[in-house]
C-alpha cells in the first residue's frame, strides 16, 4: 500500500483469507498488527528524517489508510 498498489494488497490480504481454515477474528487481529507496524515505520522515517509523505501530516490521519483496508472472505 506505501507504494500506490491498494489493489495489490487487496487481492493478497483476499486470497490470504480465503485460505485460512479460522476466520474468526482475523480482521481484528490484522488491524492490530498493521498498526503495530506502522507505529515503527512511522517512528524510523521520522528520526530518519526519510518522511516520504506529507511531514505535516497526524500519525493517525497517515495510518488511517492502512486500517481501512478490507478483505473479502
């Protein structure tokens, strides 16, 4: 997704589900390890200074593209 292929990782995080033999609670479980993940990406671009987004930009106005996504079962 941090390089434009929404689609990308909509087909992959569809597949991925759909080959899972317990659904219950992975959207949750998903959610949390995305944003989990990007707290650290966020945190190295930043003492990095490597910010390749809008340095203006809230932690959660930035992440809240990642918690959007969604996946079909």
């Amino acid at each position: 997704m941090e390089n434009g292929e929404e689609e990308l990782a909509q087909g992959f995080l569809t597949a991925y589900a759909q080959g899972m033999k317990a659904k219950e609670g992975f959207t949750e479980r998903f959610r949390v390890h995305m944003l989990h993940q990007q707290v650290l990406n966020w945190g190295c671009a930043k003492a990095m200074k490597q910010v390749t987004w809008d340095d203006k930009l809230s932690f959660a106005t930035w992440a809240q593209k990642f918690m959007d996504i969604e996946y079909k079962q």
